[in-house]
C-alpha cells in the first residue's frame, strides 16, 4: 500500500512552495486586471492581404503615436489578428489607429470593438467574489450534512474548503506571476476557469471522503489514518484517470484551439491539476492531523520524543 497520508507534511510543504511565491507576487504585483474590470476599450482587427509578421511593439508604437500610453497587446501571426486592449477611446481615436494599422500592414477588417465602464467591471468582481463565497457557505453545509451520520462530520466540510482555498490561491497566484512575465490579464474567463475549478476541486475531495465514510464503518478496528490512507489509495485511479481525460482535451484546447481562449484553458488546466493534488494530498491528510490534533505538538517534537 502507497503510504501518501504518512507524508503529509511533504505534501503540506510542496503547497506551500507553490503558493507563497504567487502570494508574493500579488501582493507586490497585483492582479493585472484587464478592461473587463479596469474599464477601457479592446479593439479587435484582422489584416487579410498582409505579408509581413505583427510585431506588437508595432502596435503599441502606432498607440503612442496617438497619445494612448497604456495599452496591452496580443497577436496571432497565424491569423493575423491584433487583440489590443487601453483606455477609453473615442471614435477619432479609434479611426486614427486603424489609419495608422492600416499604413503598417494594410487594410484592416475590425472584428470587435468594444468599451466597459469601470462600474460594470467593479460589479463583476463583486458578484464573482460573492459566488465563491456562496458556493463555500453552500459546499460546507452540504458536506456537513451528508456526512453527519460520521464522528466530527464537520471537519469534512472544513478540509474541503481548505483544499478548495488552496487551488483559488494558486491560481490567482499564477495569474499574478503571467502578469508579470508574460503580460497576460485578468478578465471574464479568467473568472469562469476560476469557478469551475471551485466545483471540479470539490467533487474530486467529495469523492475521497465517501471513500473514506464507507471505510471507516467496513474497518472499524483499523486506526483512522490507515483508513484514510486506504480509502485515498483505494480511489487514487479514478481521480487520476478522470482528470487525465480532461486535461488531455485541455491541452489540445491550449495548443490549438486559438489566441482567444488560451489563456482560459491553460487557467483552466492549472486549477485542474491543482485541484487533483489537493482532493489526493491534502484534504485527507488535513483529517488525520485535525484526527491527531498535531497541531499541539508542532513545536515540541523533539521534547514529546524524548
């Protein structure tokens, strides 16, 4: 039998290594909203008949030229399409830089061309904040409830909205970092992959745990960390197995499903993985050490063996 729970603190300590540095550059960076909450304008061209590469510094340099200093920028030389998102700009604005795109690279086609107050952008946020707090509030109720026939059935319902914090923290961290390096940006999707990662994070956990309760009544004169261990064991293929079949379709989504839902997908891919390390290392382990009450012994290890 794979001892996973008698290595919890290997797996506690690899969360923390992958987390802190995001929390770090959050917390110095930020989140690199993109017009979806800042407000602005994201325009959208494609260039039929060029034959030259976009370059985006490119774009950016014909934004400057017409006083826009703060714009993000986005290319797909497959295409030809230029996705670039700045402040606010008025219809002479927009003109003089499609006139300009168009003496680089020749006549442009404008796919979308659209502005978001900052008002709207602040209410997304706000709703999205709450939905995550209303799916934590509704997820430990439910897990409390359906194991409440169990000993301490609401720690259950507490590991699995540590487990769930955990992949929120990191993607969001990773949001932070791509900002940075890769000047990527925060927008609706980005808030779509994160709530989907809510509700994959918990069903994979939800699954362990009732593994976990049909153990505990089938082995009862086991201790509970070799039940838990067992029932982590027991359901370590289909956990592994279901998020395989999904990443492997994520993964053909990032390579060649587009410029315009990459940075959703892989979003989507990393809170997936996420979610599959937590459901399988860190929400059981979390009920042996609550089990255990380690907490106490944290700081006096070399005393107690002694």
């Amino acid at each position: 039998m794979f001892e996973i729970i008698k290595r919890r603190y290997w797996y506690f300590g690899l969360s923390l290594l992958i987390i802190v540095p995001g929390l770090i550059a959050l917390a110095v960076w930020g989140l690199p909203l993109s017009i979806d909450f800042t407000g602005g304008t994201a325009l959208e061209v494609q260039f039929a008949a060029t034959t030259k590469p976009i370059d985006p510094g490119a774009v950016r340099e014909v934004y400057q030229q017409n006083g826009i200093t703060d714009v993000t920028v986005q290319t797909s030389n497959a295409d030809n399409i230029v996705i670039a998102r700045s402040q606010d700009l008025t219809q002479a604005q927009q003109q003089a830089i499609l006139d300009g795109l168009t003496a680089v690279y020749g006549e442009p086609t404008v796919r979308s061309a659209e502005t978001v107050g900052p008002s709207v952008g602040r209410e997304v946020a706000q709703q999205a904040a709450l939905a995550v707090g209303v799916a934590a509030v509704a997820i430990l109720a439910y897990i409390w409830f359906a194991f409440r026939k169990l000993e301490h059935a609401f720690r259950y319902g507490v590991a699995a909205i540590i487990a769930l914090l955990h992949d929120v923290l990191l993607v969001i961290g990773v949001a932070a970092i791509f900002g940075k390096v890769l000047s990527w940006q925060v927008d609706a999707l980005f808030l779509t992959a994160l709530l989907t990662v809510v509700g994959f994070s918990v069903h994979d956990t939800i699954v362990v745990f009732d593994r976990v309760r049909e153990n505990l009544r089938l082995y009862r004169r086991l201790d509970y960390e070799t039940v838990v261990n067992h029932s982590v064991v027991q359901t370590l293929d289909r956990s592994i197995n279901t998020q395989l079949t999904i990443m492997f379709t994520l993964v053909a989504l990032a390579l060649f499903g587009g410029e315009t839902t990459q940075h959703f997908v892989i979003t989507l891919l990393i809170g997936l993985l996420s979610g599959t390390y937590s459901s399988i290392f860190n929400a059981s382990a979390l009920l042996v050490v609550w089990e255990k009450r380690e907490w106490q012994t944290w700081f006096r290890r070399e005393a107690v063996t002694a």
